[in-house]
C-alpha cells in the first residue's frame, strides 16, 4: 500500500483472479508499460483490446491482431489524469496492473483509499433516501476501517483486498451516487478505533434484533468491540426490522435435505455418513448468548453427527444451493416411521451477525442518529480517528 504526498493509502484491489482473458479500454487513450516502466504500446481513446493469459506471461491483441508479444507483467493508466479505465466494460478510476497468476490472469486495480469508497459505499448500501444519509456515512467510515485494517490480506495474491464479498463489495464508477460520493466525503480520513489503531469492523446485512458475540462466528474473534449487543428501539421494535429478511422461512422434504447434506457435510464433518437415507432428525442442540444456533445435531442410527456454529448455515443450504442466511433459526421436523420426511426453518436477519448492522444503521438513521452515535451502538467502547 502506497501513500500520495497527502497521506492517503492507495489500495491494491483484486478485480479478477484466474481469469483466461480480459478486455480493457478507457474513454481517454491507455499507456500501457512494462513493471520497469518501459512503454509496451497504448490503447487509443474508445478501443476495446484484449488481455489474455499466455504460458508465462500475458499479450495483448487488438480487434486486429497482437499488439504485444508475450509480457510477465503490464501496467494500464489513463493518458489523462482522472479518466476512467474499463475491465470487461466496467470503469474504474486509478490504474491497473495485469498479471499471470497460477490459473490465469489477475488484474489489480490501484486506486486511492477515497475513490475506492465511493465505489463500495453505496454498491454495499444501496441507493438510500436523504433521511437515510447517516447510515451511508456510517457504512463509509466501517469500509474504511475494515480496508485500513486489511491491507496486505491478500498479499500472497498480489493484491490487498478482493472487489468482492469475501472483502467488501467494489463495484467502481459505475456503483458511485451522489449520497455515496457526500457520505465519504463528509468522513474523509476517520476511522474507528480500538487503542488507537483501526478494529476488524465486520459488518452484515440484518442482524434480525440482536447482533452476535465475534466468537459465535469467527474463531479467534475475542475483541471487546465485537460483543452481542440489543438492536431494539425505545419502542421495542427492531431498527433493522425494516429489512425485507428481518424474518425468513426455508422448508425441505426429508430426499431434498439428505441431498443437501451429501453436498455440504464432506466438508464439514469430513466423509459422508454412510447411512444419511436413514436421516432421524436434525435439531438445535445449543444456542448462543445471542439466541444463534451454536451447536446443531444431525441424528442418525446409532450416531449424531454434531455441526458447530460457524459451519451450521455452510451445511443446512437452500433448495437454491444458498447457505442459510442466518443462524438466528428455529426448527420443526416432521418425522415419520423413524425418518425425518419434512423440515422448516423459520429465522430472523441476514448475514454473519457480527458487529454493523446495515440495515439496522438505515432504521437508527431514520430515527434521527448521527453516524457516530450508530457506529457506537455496533461496535461499543470504541472511538472515531482520523489518519489524515
């Protein structure tokens, strides 16, 4: 991660990983040079090349032919400082290193912490109305505190965070709105803090009227920030029961969920029971200080598998092939001739649970708090910093 004369980070972000080729273009010309800075070629304003993986290395070809030969490694940068650079048709502000990684072709978008935010604020968040602009603000601050505290995660991989989900979802220009752009502006620099430096801000989508311990669902996650807290207003209504999954319903016959459990179990529990048609039941064995499932049995004859939390919602998929979306669930089989036949699960929330609430953050901003007073509900104890 480097740094501009202003002290703010620039971020190396994974775009694409593993891919056999790629397209590149910009609405101003591209400079294209090698990782010693030597000039390959340049894409003129408005074409469309391709970037694809070779043997060793990468080449680019026009819609005419090879524009390069065979290169370990290509830097991408707008000839005119601030336009956009296009990846598969979407743009993106910064630059682009290209490289071949063990599968394919990874590109990596350099781009300053700011504008990096004003690509995830609202591809996260939403397009949210002005009585809601104080859950943007707060959504800003979280996403730049979990960048801050990640940098170099990924470092293995040549890059620091993913565009994605398993980091935060970037989604470039394209995903920027005018409330995103006020939100990371009017937060420039802060981050929140624990003894100084930037806390793991997890965060999620519903948390369902409570959130979760850290360690219900992150090995190693004991922080004193990280800790169940009440989402329930003065009013007694949950802030993120506004979330169309505050409350959620997913039912299996007794072969679709044996069929569900041949796919998901291997993984958690190491080889396929060997009498999983046999299914009894599966029930809650234990819950958490939060109410989560903490513990869930799999009955068969002569043996009950045990899943502990973390795994639960990797192992009970949906009929869409989904994990659940919450371990915040109760269940009701149906069991016939010592066989499970039917089983619902009837939960609150979306997500992990841990730490930021989003939806709960829009119901707290549309109460009247400030990002600050939200960003302290979630993540208690904890104060605000500015690193520039």
């Amino acid at each position: 991660m480097g740094a501009p004369a202003s002290g703010e980070p620039i971020l190396q972000v994974g775009l694409i990983v593993g891919a056999p080729a790629v397209t590149l273009g910009g609405d101003a010309a591209l400079l294209v040079t090698g990782p010693d800075g030597t000039r390959l070629t340049q894409v003129p304003a408005g074409d469309t090349w391709r970037a694809s993986a070779t043997t060793d290395g990468i080449s680019l070809a026009t819609g005419s032919g090879v524009a390069t030969g065979n290169v370990p490694q290509a830097v991408v940068t707008p000839a005119e400082p601030g336009a956009p650079v296009r990846v598969n048709g979407r743009a993106y502000r910064g630059a682009l290193t290209l490289f071949r990684d063990r599968t394919g072709l990874t590109v990596v978008n350099q781009v300053p912490i700011e504008a990096y935010l004003l690509g995830v604020v609202s591809a996260e968040m939403g397009r949210r109305a002005a009585s809601e602009r104080e859950a943007l603000r707060a959504q800003a601050v979280v996403s730049r505190t979990y960048a801050l505290r990640n940098v170099g995660r990924w470092r293995a991989q040549g890059f620091d965070l993913y565009a994605t989900v398993a980091d935060q979802v970037y989604a470039g220009i394209g995903a920027e709105t005018p409330e995103g752009r006020e939100a990371v502006e009017s937060t420039r620099g802060l981050f929140v803090a624990w003894n100084g430096a930037p806390i793991d801000a997890f965060f999620f989508s519903t948390c369902g009227g409570r959130t979760a311990e850290g360690t219900e669902i992150f090995r190693g996650a004991a922080r004193p920030y990280l800790r169940s807290v009440s989402d329930v207003g003065p009013d007694g209504i949950a802030y993120c029961s506004i979330s169309p999954r505050f409350h959620w319903r997913e039912e299996w016959s007794g072969d679709a969920l044996r069929a569900v459990l041949r796919r998901t179990l291997p993984a958690a529990v190491g080889a396929p029971p060997p009498r999983l048609d046999e299914l009894q039941d599966v029930r809650v064995e234990s819950r958490s200080a939060s109410g989560r499932v903490a513990e869930l049995g799999i009955v068969l004859p002569g043996e009950e598998l045990r899943v502990d939390g973390p795994l639960v919602r990797q192992v009970l998929h949906t009929a869409a092939g989904e994990p659940l979306r919450s371990n915040a669930f109760a269940l009701t089989p149906t069991l016939a001739g010592g066989r499970l036949t039917h089983l619902v699960a009837e939960g609150g929330g979306n997500g992990h649970g841990v730490g930021f609430c989003q939806w709960g953050a829009v119901g707290r901003a549309r109460a009247g708090q400030t990002f600050d007073r939200i960003l302290a509900a979630y993540y208690p104890d904890t104060e605000l910093s500015r690193l520039y």
